[in-house]
C-alpha cells in the first residue's frame, strides 16, 4: 500500500509535530451541503444512503471536494450496532432515529447477541473499503462507533431521549440488566470497529453522547469502563502504521483525567471545556480534539477567525491537536463560513511563524 | 416578626454549623404530586396557577405538608419577567413555554425596558407575601429568578431550544445587540428579586438554566458576569438577618472557581459534579447546594439510600451542604420515593453521630 500524501492528522493523534494544525469537522458530510442533500434525494431516505456504499462514498468525499480537510470520516449512523442486533432501526419524518423493538423485558435483554459485522454490517465494511479506493490515499479515514452507554441509551430509550428515565431507571434499580446490555454491545463495539480497522479504517473514534447525563460514579462503572476495554481490544497497527483511537463524551468535561486514563490516543472535548486548561489537565497522556462551538460558524468570518484563534492559541505550540467542533456541525450552517474556519486552522501557526 | 422555627436551610446557606444536612428539591411543587395536579386543573392551566396567588400559595405548601423539607420555594415560572417585558408568555400543549413576540428586530431590542415588580408582577409578590403567612415562620421561602441570559435565550429563540441557533448567532454576530438585551434583563432581574425580599423571600437563587451551553469564555462574558451584578444589587439583611444568594448554572461544573468568586452564598450543582471535589475546588468560599441524578428517584429505595449517601459521604462533615437534586424532579416519581430521600438526608448524619 502506498503512503499517505496527508498524515497530519495520524501524526497529530500521536502527538508527533506538525507543520500546521490539521482539522476534520464532525458531520462534515451533512445537510448544510447542497450536494449532500441532493445525494439522500436520491437515496430516497436516510437509510439507505448509509446501506449503499456507492451513495455512502460519494457523500463522505464531498465536503473533501470543497475543503482541505485533513481526514475523512466513514459515513453511517452510529446504531447500525443496535440495527444489527435487531432491535429495527428507521427514522421517523422529522423525529430522529427510532427503534420498532426497543429493549424493556429481561428475556430480550438475556437474548441479545452481539453480531457478526461481516455479516450483517457488511455494507459498512465495503463503504470503507470503497472510500479507501476513491481516496486514493489522499487523506485517511475514520470509522467509528457509539460507546455501549450511548447505544444502550437508544436500545432501551427506543429513540432519542431528554430524560433518559428508562436506561436511568433500570440503572438505579436493575444495574445487573444494564451491564448485561453493555457486555454484549461492548463486545458487538469491537468486533465492529476491528473489522473497519480491517477493511482500511486508519483511525477510530467512539462517540460517547449521551454519557454526559450520567454522575461522576455511574458515568465510571457504565461507560467509561467499558470504553477503556474495547480501546484494549482495538488492533493497535495496520499496514506497519499504528491505527489511533479518540474517545470523545460530550458533557465530559469534569472527568478528563479519567478519559485521558483509558489508553485512548486522544481525547475530543465539548466547547464547554477551555482546550488549554484541558491541556494542562491531561498533562500529554493524550492528544486532544476540538473544541470549538458550532454555532459560531453562524458567527461574522472575523468572529469565526477569532474563535478559531482563541482555541489554537488556548493550545498554543505543542504537539498533539487535531481541531474540530465540540458536536456535529449544524444544517444552517453556510458552506463558505466553513471555508473561512478551515483557512483559518491552517493558516494560523504558519502566520505566527511568519510574524 | 417572629423567629423562623427552622433555620437549618438559611444556616447551611451561610456556612455555618447545623444538626442535619438540611434539603428541599427543585420542583418540589410540581406534576409528581396528585394534589398539585388536582389544583392545576383547578386553576385551568399553568400561567392562571402562577398568577393566582392563592393558588400558587397552596402548590407551594403542598410538598411541605407531605415531607418535612427545610425550605419552600415560591410557585411561579422562570419566564415571568420577560412576559411582564411584553413578549407575550404562552404554554402551548404538549411544547412548554412559548413567547408570542420573540426579539429578533433591532428596533425592538432597543425599545426593551424594566418592568415595574411591583405594578406588572404584583401577582407574584402577593404570593410571596401569602406563602409567608401560610408558612407561618416554619420554613424559610426561597424567591427565584431566571439568569439574564437564561431569560435571553428564551426570548430570543422564543421557547425552548435544542441549539440556541438564534441567541447563538447574535452572539457571534451582533455581540452589542446580545449586551442590550442582557444589560436591561439584568436591572428586571434586581429589581424582580429585591421587590421579592421586600415582600418576604428569606433566600433567593437565580437559574442559569442555559448558561451551560455556552463556551467558558462566552459564560463568563454572557452569564456570569450579569449574575456577578445581581448578586451585588441585591438587597443583603432583612427583618436582621442575612438574606443568602445562590446561583445555579446547569452544566457548569466546569467553571465551579468561577461561579464561587462572584459574591453569591451558595452554588447550586448538578449530578455531574463529585461533590467532595466541587467542596475542595470552592475552598470554603460557598456552601454548595446539591447534587443527586433526579433520575435516581426511579430507583429503588435501599438504592436512594445508597445514591444520598454517596453525595453526604463526598461532602463529609464539614458546614455549607444544603441537599437537593441537581435538577428539577421528574413529574413521573413516585411520592412515597421522595420521602424515602427526605428520611435518608435528614438521618444520614444523626445516624453517625449515634455510631
């Protein structure tokens, strides 16, 4: 295999220099793109875009047509997991995803199994591989997954949630159920994300949504210690190159220390988090990404430099950050306010080496 | 006027030393309790049940004659002052609170002005002034407010939001116009609470509900530094005794030292804070007031216990703990679950003692 023309990003993950910061965007591949929407057209619905790798190519290359961007993600859902264990994914017009069989009696939950992923999530596998070919290593990929907590939160929620009161009540009252959900998505969580490794994922990331809501304690015992074992599972290299992983909780922000602890190679911050006390707190354990608010891409351009600048100079000039948004980046977003960020990231260090 | 006959809450407040770890929850008045839902269908609906004092004096009383709380907070709605400004306050079924006339124009953000507390919120000091009768000196009564930029993004987005697009953007954008709007919230806000003192409130707390959304930079300019001015205006002894001041940001534990340094007696927390940790981090600058998952109210009952003694334990046997949720109580809780706490809190340390 040929070498990557773009690795700064890799490199930034192992804290190794850089010329410049690299950037990626959560969702980069979304609805604020005119391209996108005109592809899921043609899907005809949200699903199938994912289960087409043709189609699911074809969007994860094009917000790298309009920016240069340093890394490209996989794109799919994060409960194709759930969705193969059977639990019936689709979304609703208008109401996020949803689960026709969300988890509730303690037989389902004895009953779930983890999945083959080259079975039932083998259109993943050949997205992955269909992006590797049409990137021509230009830049690499990410595949990804959601943490167990966060898939668990959807299997027994059934959809999204602003109480999480079903997943919260079995946690305080039938916590053996809800660990015996997490060993299965855990183990479901490896295989998935080791397969991608397999069919050429350069890089993984776990995105940890929900576990946010939890205390300091539960958030430990049901999501972070499960993180950490399948960072533990992970193959470590691929074609003689280490395969880095992020871990990434939004809400997270009082337990940095921890998720910096787990192994990961880096760790994705919220824009709640000052990125350069998280530098200090972290004391390079870990690269981290982020962080910036993504509504101020909705900002003036010279607010958008100058938020931009507030994060790269709150880091300032160490190895190890990869800049991102804090979340997925918003539908209203404008696509030239995205070309003013990521001029920006990239200019900015060569400009203060300039000066 | 005569002497509280429980003071353990205002004491708590003031760091200094009480038998027991006195506690009142967020919403104790509120949709979990039969009898409130049988007077709120009395009332017709909620903004009748906030606006009609001797309604609002009855749901105040409701969990005080349920459970032996050490406080009770005046019955009323966050939105009360920007419905006093002219925006037009509605609950719409099934959607929460809703303004008729949200701020967006330049023209009506400069047209913006304070209402008077006592001409246009008068309905909400006469129920101050019948809770404390009702009260009869049992319990001290807590006055509230919304946070000027908790207020703000209500009034801009004109309800409930999922991403603060709107304030967010003027945020980015026009700064100056977000200033104007927080600048006369904040002399609405004094005047709201001090004309609530006047007329009997024995503490106050202002909810920063939203405050949390917000990068630390953007908190301290947009939130905090308002809360900071309120906190200076406010009326400080009445009747010879202090008057305390707590401040409540959800999701702000990541700006805990912040949050403590701006004057007020208390900071509120939410679960996602290790309480022994936010008591080492504020360094005997505030009492703290919280901190357990409403959520952990679904759970069973040896559960409650062992969830409330992991927040008193973490705390340890040092003054200035007032026990609450770190959120409003969900409308689904059993009422028999909510004495199992009041039991637990109030008995933690005796049972120590006698150990």
């Amino acid at each position: 295999m040929s070498a990557l023309k773009n690795d700064t990003f890799l490199r930034a993950l192992l804290r190794q220099p850089t010329d410049y910061t690299p950037l990626w965007l959560m969702r980069q591949a979304g609805r604020y793109l005119p391209e996108y929407n005109a592809t899921r057209a043609r899907a005809g619905d949200f699903l199938t875009l994912c289960k087409t790798p043709d189609l699911a190519t074809e969007v994860t290359l094009q917000p790298l047509a309009r920016y240069p961007l340093d890394a490209a993600i996989l794109f799919s859902d994060i409960l194709t997991v759930p969705d193969a264990m059977g639990l019936g994914l689709y979304f609703a017009p208008g109401e996020g995803p949803r689960f026709e069989r969300p988890l509730r009696d303690e037989w389902e939950i004895r009953d779930l199994s983890a999945p083959d992923p080259n079975d039932k999530l083998g259109y993943v596998m050949d997205a992955v591989r269909s992006i590797r070919r049409a990137l021509d290593n230009s830049v690499p990929l990410i595949g990804f997954s959601g943490s167990p907590y966060t898939l668990a939160c959807y299997m027994i929620e059934g959809g999204s949630s602003d109480d999480y009161r079903h997943i919260k009540t079995m946690l305080y009252s039938r916590p053996d159920l809800l660990h015996r959900i997490l060993e299965v998505t855990t183990r479901a969580v490896i295989d998935y994300l080791n397969a991608q490794i397999e069919a050429g994922a350069q890089a993984v990331m776990i995105f940890d949504s929900w576990g946010g809501s939890l205390t300091p304690h539960a958030y430990r015992e049901f999501s972070l210690s499960y993180m950490e074992r399948i960072v533990a599972a992970l193959i470590q290299e691929r074609d003689g190159r280490r395969v880095p992983s992020i871990v990434f909780t939004k809400g997270g922000g009082n337990w940095l220390e921890a998720m910096a602890a787990i192994g990961a190679d880096a760790v994705g911050l919220d824009w709640s988090t000052d990125i350069g006390e998280a530098r200090r707190r972290v004391n390079g354990k870990v690269a981290l990404q982020g962080n910036l608010d993504p509504n101020a891409l909705h900002g003036s351009a010279d607010n958008i430099r100058i938020e931009a600048a507030r994060i790269l100079d709150a880091y300032g000039n160490h190895p190890g950050h990869v800049f991102n948004l804090g979340h997925g980046i918003s539908q209203f977003t404008d696509p030239a306010k995205v070309g003013v960020l990521v001029e920006a990231v990239h200019n900015h260090r060569r400009a203060l080496q300039a000066a």
